[in-house]
C-alpha cells in the first residue's frame, strides 16, 4: 500500500515539474534552434484587391504563399467541415494555419483548445472580455486561463486590445505582476492611440511597455501614428512611424531570444485590418495599397529577426528554412 501511495505521488510530482517546466511560447516539440513564423492575418484581407472584386479564398491563399509568409490565420471553426477544409487548404498551400478566438468565462475556452490541439496550430491567440470587467475578476480569469492552457499545452497569448481587459497600459502591467506565466500578443498600436503616442516614448512608458515586451510571444503587425490606429508605412516601409515600430518589435524578439528554447517559435502576424481600421478617401477607397503595405511589412519582420539573430548569437535566421505546416 505504501509502495502504491509512493509510486502515485512520484507521478503526480513529475506531471507538476513537467508543467511547471514546459515552454510557454508556441513550440513544435522539435530539437530546432528558436525561430520565427511570419503569419498573415485572413481578416487582413477582406475586401483586397477591391471589396466589388474581393479575392477568393484560395486566390488570398496562393498570394501568401507566394510573397513568403509561412502561415495564414483565421478564427477557431465553429463547424466540422470548417475545420476540415481549413486543414485541407493548409496542406495543399504548404501554409501553416493559427487561431484566434474572443471569450468572457473560462468555459468559453473549451472547444477553441480542442480544436487548435486538433488543428496543429502552435498558437491560440485571445480576445478576453471588454474594458468594464474589473480588475480583479479580470485577473482571477486570465491565471485560470493560464493555467487552463499550460495543462492542455497550448501556448495562449492573450491579445492586447482596446475593448478588451488589456485596454489599459498600467492594469495590463499589473495582470504580469500577478500571474508569472501570462504571455501576450503584444499590439503596441492599440496603446499609442490610448495614450496618444505620436512620438517616441516617454521613459515612464517605456518602463511599463518593456515589461510587456519581456511578457510577449507574439507580436501583431501593425503602426500607429497615435491618433489612427492603422498608417501607411511609405512605400519602402521606412518614414518615421514604420522606423520606430521596427525598433519596438526587434527590442521585443531580442528579450524573447534571450529566453527561448530549442523548438520555440516566435509569431509575428501582419494584421493591417481592413475598412474601418484602415483609411478611406471620400469615395470610400482606401488611400493605402493594404496588400503592398502588408509584404512590406513581411519583408521588414524577416530583417529584423535576422538582426536580432545576429546581435544575440541566438536563433535561426528566417529564410533558411521553411517554417511551414508541421
């Protein structure tokens, strides 16, 4: 009986240090050095080329393929033959697949964690609730989702958004301080345009934006000016707001670098959004080309993870070798 009890207890005990010790970024399980995975957002595409015209399914498919990126992104399946066509499509486009979803209770999470554990995908990003959850019951829900997803092994990253429990820089800090394990898909435009950042940032919000950098496994693509959530880059991806964002993104993947473990990968997904969030003329057409800005922008991610390779001696370059499906 003794040696039952004590043979129970052993397992229990290393079922914990296996929790406790598992990776918190998306990781394939693999031997590979620590690496990026370029993602385009699908809801980034609605209406491209025209909203008269728009793209199939497939047509927005074989585009991101072929300008590189390694993944497409979309929102969890709400049926079977959803999903089915989703993995499908991923494998006949070479195209790894992640998933999002939007939940107000922990039971909300159930079905989104089945299905990205059946769907592969090595991520499962969240919308958590709205602004008027307070904070402590915001907190007690974000470390039962934490601890939901560590058993299930998925790596959650909770999304940074206005609208949402994150909406606010300083209770967003706080939420790290309370639960060690919280990681996010880190949005910097959404908290320019709440503080109204045009500029560089002040060295109070630089202290509260590094401890969220240091918290972020996933970087969503997308600049702000501090008044517009969503701005035209230039056509080189290269005037001042594209140029100061390029910087906050290769500060936070130098702090994930310097963490990471052998098959972690870093996600970084282009979500230039579509009408509202980008910018009509008064004939309602975008002023900007969403799809040129969108592989500027992939173009600009891989330069930076390669720099931020190089400076920290830590990482595979991207380009070097295919971060696909699988």
């Amino acid at each position: 009986m003794l040696r039952k009890q004590l043979t129970i207890l052993i397992i229990l005990l290393a079922l914990c240090i296996t929790i406790s010790a598992q990776s918190l970024n998306a990781n394939d399980g693999s031997n590979r050095a620590p690496r990026l995975m370029i993602v385009q957002a699908l809801w980034g595409m609605i209406s491209l080329p025209t909203r008269e015209a728009e793209w199939t399914i497939e047509e927005k498919l074989a585009r991101i393929k072929e300008a590189g990126f390694d993944a497409f992104d979309t929102g969890v399946p709400k049926q079977h033959e959803e999903e089915e066509r989703w993995l499908a499509l991923s494998a006949k486009y070479g195209l790894g697949i992640g998933l999002q979803t939007s939940i107000n209770k922990l039971e909300d999470l159930e079905n989104p964690l089945i299905i990205a554990k059946r769907m592969k995908s090595p991520y499962l990003d969240v919308h958590v609730g709205n602004y008027y959850v307070p904070e402590k019951d915001a907190t007690e829900l974000l470390q039962a989702m934490t601890e939901r997803c560590k058993r299930a092994q998925i790596a959650m990253m909770v999304q940074t958004h206005r609208g949402r429990v994150t909406q606010d820089l300083f209770r967003t800090v706080a939420y790290t301080r309370a639960i060690p394990d919280l990681r996010f898909c880190l949005d910097f435009s959404h908290y320019f345009v709440a503080g109204e950042i045009g500029g560089k940032l002040s060295p109070q919000a630089d202290e509260l934006f590094d401890i969220l950098m240091k918290r972020a496994a996933m970087l969503d693509g997308r600049v702000s000016n501090g008044e517009q959530v969503q701005v035209d880059m230039g056509p080189a991806a290269d005037n001042n707001y594209a140029r100061y964002f390029a910087e906050l993104w290769k500060r936070t993947m130098v702090h994930w670098l310097k963490g990471a473990r052998n098959g972690d990968i870093f996600i970084f997904r282009v979500e230039l959004g579509p009408p509202n969030y980008s910018i009509r003329d008064l004939n309602g057409k975008e002023i900007s080309d969403r799809w040129e800005q969108a592989k500027l922008m992939r173009s600009l991610v891989e330069r930076i993870w390669n720099e931020a390779v190089q400076e920290t001696g830590i990482g595979m370059p991207h380009g070097a070798k295919a971060v696909g499906a699988g």
